[in-house]
C-alpha cells in the first residue's frame, strides 16, 4: 500500500463547477499537508498547506485535512479552464525532510 | 527573484551511457532535494542535499548520485543508464528548516529520454 493514495481521475467539469479533489495517507507521523499544481511540461507548483485537521482558504481554493480518517482534500470553487492541470497531493515530513506525493489528479475544466 | 532552473531541460541518451544533470537553487536557498517523475510511479524522492551534504536519501539504486556545491548549485549523476530511467527529473530547493513554511520550489525538469 502506497503511504498516499490519490483519486486517480481523470476529471473533466464544465466552467464553473466546484471539483473535489481527495487524497489518503496511512503514517500518522506525516505533519504538513501540501497541494501542488502541475501544469503541462513545468515543475509542481505549491498551491496550499496547512498542518492541522480543518478547512484553510485561498481564493477559490480551500484544502481541507481530517487527520482522524487521515484524509485531505482540495476544493475549487468556480472552476476555470486555467485550472486544467494535474493535481497532487503532498505531505511533508519535517524528520525526513522529504515530499512524498499522490500519483495526481488530471484535472480539465470545459469552457 | 529567478526560480529554480535546471540544464538541460531534455536530453536523449542510450542505454549503458551516463547523464549528468544541473539545478541552480533560488538564491538563498541552500537546499536542493530531487524527485523522479514518471508516468507510472509518480513523483518519487532521490535525496536531498544540504551545505554540500546528503541529508537524506529515498529508495533508488546506486547509480543515482548527487552531490553540491559551496554556491548551494547541485548535480544528480546517472550511470550505466536503462530504459527504465526515461523520466522527467525535478530538482526543488528551499531554506534548511523543518518545517513546511520552508517550502520546496520546483524547477521546470529535465526531461531524460533513454533509447
């Protein structure tokens, strides 16, 4: 079992849709949850992080942790087609100072 | 402020050969980790290095090794390279801390093409 676990999608929505993006993880020692956006032929790009279970907004984007069920999630609201790329999920751990990811999620929103 | 930026951005060798890839950190940041993108495993951790130092290592063979410099500039050598190893590799750098406010940059990768 991989240590992070993402809905693999692909995801296509019509503009303007709210796209739930969902990731698990099985070390309750991970600390800092993390999204990452990836465009096509470029590096991740850190979107969001929050280390505590609970909602944390940024724009149209909130990511959302429940370290009971050691699950995290992404939420865009009024998706945009500049928002078409892959998603991925990330968690840090301060001890080994190393990002271990979710295979991603492509995600495409349809004008 | 420039980002991270790695050379070359694509490469074509052949099996046997051995390929030598650079990343330049963002200034001030002194540490540099690498990953290995592919389309079937992901992005996976190589190591991390830190003044001049591994600090931390993830689960590939010896034949991946990295080293870096006093500028905090680092490079990731592969020898007797195989077909498995066409991937896209990403260097992200950050400030030492431990926390996920010292946050990792990525580069835009090299991506390696093996025949």
């Amino acid at each position: 079992q991989k240590e992070v676990e993402q809905d693999p999608g692909p995801l296509s929505v019509p503009e303007g849709a709210i796209v739930s993006l969902n990731c698990t993880y099985s070390n309750s020692a991970f600390q800092y949850f993390m999204w990452y956006r990836q465009y096509s032929r470029k590096g991740p790009e850190l979107l969001m992080y929050t280390y505590s279970s609970g909602n944390k907004e940024d724009g149209r984007f909130t990511a959302q942790v429940d370290k009971s069920s050691k699950y995290i999630s992404l939420f865009i609201r009024d998706s945009q087609p500049s928002d078409s790329a892959t998603y991925l999920c990330a968690i840090f751990s301060g001890s080994a100072r190393q990002l271990t990811f979710g295979s991603g999620t492509q995600l495409t929103v349809l004008p | 402020k420039a980002g991270v930026t790695q050379t070359p951005r694509y490469l074509i060798k052949t099996r046997g050969q051995q390929v030598t890839l650079s990343c330049s950190p963002i200034s001030g940041h002194r540490s540099v980790s690498w990953y290995q993108q592919t389309p079937g495993q992901g992005l996976q951790f190589l190591f991390e290095y830190f003044s001049e130092t591994q600090r931390n290592k993830g689960n590939f063979p010896g034949r991946f090794s990295g080293r870096q410099f006093s500028n905090s500039r680092s490079e990731m050598n592969v020898s007797t390279l195989e077909l498995g190893d066409s991937a896209l590799y990403l260097c992200a750098s950050s400030f030492p801390g431990t926390s996920a406010e010292d946050t990792q940059y990525f580069g835009p990768g090299t991506r390696l093409t093996v025949l």
